[in-house]
C-alpha cells in the first residue's frame, strides 16, 4: 500500500499535533499556512506558505496531496470548494460553510430538537435597544472571532454607548444564562453510526481562553449522556468525518445548551494524547485517511493546563517532570499576551 500524504491548512499547535500524529501513523502531510512562522513547519513533511487565495500555491498545495483537511474553521469557504474539486477536503466545505456562520449554526442546532441559548440577529444599534430582555446577554460577530475576539459582554443598554461596535458586520445577540460551568465532548465520525466518542471535559475559561480542562468532567450521569448524545446526532446529521467538537454550557439547574461546534480538533482535546490510548488528533487522521478505526480506552485521569503568553517561560527552564506530567511547546517564534504557547497535561 502506498504511503497517503495528508494536507493540513493552516499551522498553529493543531497542525502541528495532527502532523505529529500523522508520522506515528506513517502517513506524509504538507502544510498549507499564511504565517511564514507557523510553528507547524517544525513537525510537517513539507511547508508551503501563501494567503488562503493564492491560487499558485495552493494549486501547488492540492498537487502534492491524496486528501485535505484543515486545524481551523475560518478559512475561506470559495478556498476549500475549489479544493475539493480536486481532493477530497474532509470534513466537508459545506459543514464548514454552516460552522462558520454563528447564526447558521445555532439555528442548524435548533432544528435538530437540541438546546441553545437564546439568541437573535442584530444589524443596528436601535434593534439592540428594542431587546431588553435579551440583556445581559454577548454580542458577537456573526462569522469570524475566537478565544473572545469579536465578542461584547452587554449587561444593560446604557453599557451599549461605551462600546464602539462597527455594525456594517453582521451580529448575534445571545441572552446570558446563569452559568454554573462548561464541558465539551470530542468526537470522531469515521462513517454512518462508526464512531469513537470521548467522555466529557471539564473546561474553566479565563479571559474568553480557555485555561483549564480536566476529566472526569464534575456532572451528573443524565448530563454526561445526554452531552454525548447531542455530539452523536450533530456528527450523524452533518455526516461528518473526522474529529468534532461540540461546547456545552450547563446552568445552574442542570440545563444542558450547546454553545458552538468546533468541525476540528480542538484544545480542551489536548489531554486526550496522554489520557487515552488513541488521541483526538491520531483519530481524526484515521478517519479522513480512512484507516482502521481503533476502539478508544481512557488510560487514566487526567488534568491540562494552558499555557499563555510568558507563562510558558518557567516551564521552559524546567529540566525535569514527573513521570505523569507532560510539556508540550508549541515553538511559537514570539510570545504575545493571549498567545496559547504550549500546555502541560498531568494524569491523575
């Protein structure tokens, strides 16, 4: 059997990883990002930079690859429909098309008799003041944003004169629940009903990033299944492949809501590379590349922490861990505050 070469857009610590476990799998990958310094380059077979629309380089990107996939969902959905007209791009542009659109998404979600908050579509300043009773509640950006770009917490109108909102974009307005904490639940669809699902993870968030996941998530036995099952029907009715992530929020009276799907790896994910015997990233690999489908077994415990901005400089200096903590850096050239630089995950 010849080898399969993967292509991977984009390269931060998601292509990075997924390249790392495309190597343990003998399976090639080539880099495809717009950052001449993305820390990817470091693990990848090969490396090209360009912008999402140079169409010389990705058309030199798609020649050199047998399947396409990408670490991140905001790359032109025009970019990878015209990929796909030449290799198959997994998961499929058009989920990717719905995933990008937060208004696209949460109404995909509500039609499959699943849980959201409550939200609405906003273009002006006045429709937001005629929302009263959606207050408090988050303004975001329909398309774009993460780790809290592109989103304002608004608690009352009068807050809305202190925020400077450029309302030629789009917006959704979400109404604030009584948040008692998050979880998400990674999933990998490799066809109709083949699956391997990952139990919930814990995640507490700091600053809109998140900073901390941990399993077992602290749930009841109603809400670890019904989270789990909520990911099965989203991957089933996307007829999804690959690794997804679906967000929870649950409120202070054990109401469970999707909060958004990641059509990717995803970071609270990262634990799953020591925690498991198969890692979300080894996953989604097998099913896009379509490899065999291993059955997943939790090897213990386990706690991660993110690392951001010069938090990762004392790690660096460490000569020694203990036997169930685990570094990862991320080679990322410059520190920047926000900037996820590694993590360290430790069994438990």
């Amino acid at each position: 059997m010849s080898t399969i070469t993967l292509g991977i857009i984009g390269g931060g610590q998601l292509g990075s990883m997924l390249a790392i476990a495309a190597k343990k799998l003998q399976v090639k990958t080539v880099v495809f990002c717009d950052d001449a310094n993305a820390p990817a380059q470091n693990f990848c077979d090969k490396f090209i930079c360009g912008k999402y629309d140079d169409n010389q380089n990705i058309s030199k990107f798609v020649s050199q690859v047998d399947i396409v996939t990408y670490e991140f969902e905001n790359i032109p959905y025009e970019t990878l429909n015209e990929i796909n007209k030449l290799k198959n791009v997994l998961p499929k542009p058009s989920i990717n098309r719905i995933i990008q659109h937060r208004l696209a998404e949460k109404d995909f979600v509500n039609k499959l008799n699943i849980r959201t908050t409550r939200y609405v579509s906003v273009k002006t300043k006045s429709e937001i003041e005629a929302l009263d009773d959606f207050l408090p509640g988050i303004l975001k950006t329909a398309t774009l944003g993460y780790d809290g770009k592109g989103q304002h917490p608004i608690n009352s109108i009068n807050e809305l004169n202190k925020i400077n909102i450029d309302f030629s974009k789009g917006y959704i307005l979400e109404k604030l629940i009584k948040l008692k904490k998050e979880i998400s639940v990674i999933i990998t669809r490799f066809d109709y009903s083949k699956y391997e699902i990952y139990e919930p993870i814990e995640n507490t968030h700091q600053d809109q990033i998140l900073k901390y996941s941990k399993i077992p998530a602290e749930i009841n036995e109603r809400l670890f299944e019904q989270s789990k099952n909520w990911a099965i029907i989203i991957a089933e009715e996307l007829k999804y492949i690959g690794t997804l992530c679906v967000e929870f929020f649950i409120d202070r009276n054990e109401n469970l809501y999707v909060n958004e799907i990641a059509p990717r790896v995803h970071n609270s994910g990262h634990l799953t590379i020591n925690a498991y015997n198969v890692s979300q990233f080894e996953n989604h690999i097998r099913a896009v590349c379509g490899l065999e489908q291993v059955q997943l077994k939790k090897i213990s415990n386990a706690k991660m922490i993110n690392l951001i901005g010069d938090q990762i400089i004392p790690y660096r200096e460490r000569k020694n861990f203990d036997s169930n903590e685990f570094f990862f850096d991320y080679l990322k050239k410059e520190i920047k505050e926000k900037r996820k630089m590694g993590h360290i995950t430790t069994l438990i």
